[in-house]
C-alpha cells in the first residue's frame, strides 16, 4: 500500500506563489511516476504535471512557465512550485502516484487564487 499526504495549498492573491509537497509512505516501487492534477468547480480533473524517478517531466500546456516540478526520490515527496498564480488556476489540487500496476490519489489540498 501507498499513501500520499499533500500539504501547502491556501489563499493567495493573483500574481502569487504557492509551494505544494505531495509525501509517499509505504511501499515505494523504485520506479514510478508522481504528479499533481487539479478539479476546478464544474471541470474534470486535468493534469498539472508529472515526473518520473529518472526526472522525466511532463507539463500541461496551461502549467509552462508558470509552474515547476520536482521530487526528492530519497524522501519520495514531489513539490509542484507555482508562480504568478492566475484566478483561473483555482483548484483543487491532487497528488497522484501511479507504476504499472497501481494508482494512487492524495486527497486534495485547495488552492484559491483571489483578491
């Protein structure tokens, strides 16, 4: 079993910056990929980005540039850095971690970006 434990989501004004962490215990297969997605009010779940354990990265369109992720595979966490936070990146924010035969959700830390 794995579990994923999110911290770092909160209030912040347009233009800001945000620092989620996503913590993996259990049993950490040595490869797997962890990654953010995020649920706005009335939209499905999208991708943010993920990463592999060799730092293979992918980023959706609406995240280059803005966002930045990384993880420290000797603390199996991922961190999804995010600046110049727009309104529309209002979310809420979910850690995943998936290999070949399993997937896992974190549940959901809350991200609103208002004034």
């Amino acid at each position: 079993q794995v579990q994923l434990v999110e911290s770092g989501g909160g209030l912040v004004q347009p233009g800001g910056s945000l620092r989620l962490s996503c913590a993996a215990s259990g049993t950490i297969a040595s490869i797997n990929t962890m990654g953010w997605y995020r649920q706005a009010p009335g939209k499905q779940r999208e991708l943010v980005a993920h990463i592999t354990g060799v730092n293979m990265i992918n980023y959706a369109d609406s995240s280059k540039g803005r966002f930045t992720i990384s993880r420290n595979n000797a603390k199996n966490t991922v961190y999804l850095q995010m600046n110049n936070l727009e309104p529309e990146d209002t979310a809420v924010y979910y850690c995943n971690y998936r290999t070949r035969d399993l997937e896992v959700w974190g549940q959901g830390t809350l991200v609103t970006v208002s004034s």
